[in-house]
C-alpha cells in the first residue's frame, strides 16, 4: 500500500499540466495589484470616464504582458524554487510544466500584450509596457537578483511603472503627475520586500541570492526599512502638495504612512518575532488602499490643476 500510494503521490506531480499550473505561472494575486495600479493610473489621467476601448484593451496588454513577465520569472527562477519552501510547489519546480512550455507560454503572452498596446491603445505605451518587461523578467531577475543586495531598489523601477502605463494609455505622453505615482511605488518597494526577505533570510542564504538581510543581517535592513518607509511617507504626501489630490488622499496617505512607519519602528527594535511579516502585509494593504484612496480623492475633490490642463 505505500509503495502505491508513493508511485500515486510522484505520478501526480510528474502529470500533466492543467489550466490553474499556468495560470500560476502568471502569478495573478500579483498582476491584479499591477492592473489596479494602472486602471487607477488612467483614471487619474483624465476628469472624465476613460474610455471604454482605452480601459479594456489597455489593461488587457498590459495585464498579459505582466504575466509573461512573471512566466519568465518562474522559468528563471525554477531550481531555486524547487528548494525554497515558500515556492518548492510551484508548477516548474514540481515538473507539472515544462520548460518548453512555459516558454511558449510566456512568449505568447508578451508578443500578444504588446500587439494589443501598439495597435488598438498607442505605441508610447506598448513601448513603456515592452521596457518595463525586460526590466524585471530579464535585468532584474536574470542579473540584478543574484548580483547585489540592492537588487530590489534598482530593479523596482520597472514594477514601479503600471500607473505610468495606464496614464500613457490615455493621454499618450509622460506627464509629471504619472511619475508622481511611479515615485510612490519605487519608494514602497524595498521595504515592502525587505520585510520579507527578513522572514525568509534563511532560504535566500541557501539558495546563494544576495537579499539584504543575507549579506549585512537584520538590523542593518530593518533600519534601511524604516528609512525607505520615512521616504515614503514624505513622497506620499507630494500629489497633495502639487494640487494633484485633495484633502481626502491627505488624509488616507497620513493615516496609512503613519501605521507603515510603526511597524517599521517595531520591526527595527527587533522585539517582536511577528514583525516582519506584520510589516509586510501592512505595506501590501497601504499600496492597493492608496491607490483607491487617490480614485475616490480625484472624483470627489477635483483639482483646479487637472481642470484647466483639460479646458486649455
């Protein structure tokens, strides 16, 4: 009996491949945040409702090019999954997809988001969405991962870009109030993913990928947290500052900046064992509350600023 449960138990994860495996490979919970962050991006773009045809066919090029993006980091990152416990039971690192497949996979994902921005939204934005992939799929996760402990503050440039991209897709040009956003974002990544990286400092070391907390230790990344969490908050105050947003967002980026800069501050007095991964799930929840915070902000309080730049 538990020789055939055992042959059961490996011919299972040795099938075939269903559809959940690839749409894992697309780490959704990940591109849903990516397209929250765009579609508020165009919607911050403009006074009006964007439209329809922007709104679908921008969010589904970008949205399939995001996934291509996360395939090839999946397809990358493979056997270094396979050891690490928070990702040993994704679907190349148990076989269920092979690499042929996933390479297919993500290929045609990114040639047909690509395809959909330049010819039915504007060739600006499918250049940006086209950049922004090679930035994290190839420069961040071929090189940058495995070559410095800053990997995510330089390659966080390129998950920065969603609201860029869903404003480009409007207007089709770069405005300033776009890279406002792109700002925030940058500045929220490192200690969005240093948290984590403290909780799993021990499998990074063994799989030989330089995160922060592997090469100067903890203390030295929970300070270099709380001190990005300090910029953040500083930077988040900006739209308001600019007349972008109103009093609303001021209000929403000084309650959430301030609940981020107390966990940092527990996380780097280093007495709480829960603190890393508190400080991590908050900063999931900061991000995607903004970003709605600033929605409901521009439709509510509309800014002179964004008013006249539609009338003139």
């Amino acid at each position: 009996m538990r020789e055939t449960s055992t042959v059961q138990s490996e011919t299972s994860s040795q099938g075939l491949a269903n559809w959940r495996d690839y749409l894992e490979l697309t780490k959704p919970k990940v591109v849903a945040l990516i397209l929250l962050t765009t579609v508020i991006g165009m919607f911050l773009s403009i006074p009006v409702m964007v439209p329809w045809n922007i709104l679908l066919y921008g969010n589904l090029g970008i949205g399939l090019c995001a996934a291509s993006a996360a395939a090839i980091n999946h397809l990358v990152d493979s056997r270094v999954d396979a050891v690490m416990a928070r990702t040993r039971n994704r679907p190349l690192a148990q076989g269920r997809v092979d690499t042929r497949s996933a390479l297919i996979f993500a290929l045609s994902l990114g040639i047909s988001g690509t395809l959909i921005l330049y010819f039915l939204v504007n060739p600006l934005t499918a250049v940006l969405t086209v950049i922004s992939l090679i930035g994290y799929a190839f420069v961040y996760t071929l090189f940058l991962k495995r070559a410095t402990p800053q990997n995510i503050v330089i390659g966080g440039l390129a998950g920065a870009a969603p609201p860029l991209l869903g404003w480009t897709a409007v207007t089709d040009e770069i405005h300033a109030h776009a890279l406002l956003l792109v700002l925030i974002i940058f500045a929220w990544t490192p200690p969005h993913f240093w948290s984590l990286a403290i909780q799993r400092r021990d499998e990074y070391a063994k799989v030989d990928i330089p995160m922060l907390p592997v090469t100067h230790g903890i203390p030295f990344t929970s300070l270099h947290i709380l001190l990005y969490t300090i910029l953040l908050f500083v930077v988040s105050i900006l739209p308001f500052a600019v007349g972008m947003l109103g009093p609303l967002y001021l209000l929403g980026a000084v309650l959430l900046g301030g609940g981020f800069l107390y966990w940092s501050i527990v996380l780097y007095r280093g007495n709480n064992p829960r603190a890393p991964m508190e400080t991590f799930k908050f900063s999931s929840i900061y991000l995607m509350v903004l970003f709605l915070i600033m929605l409901i902000d521009h439709y509510l309080f509309p800014q002179p600023v964004m008013i006249s730049m539609v009338s003139g």
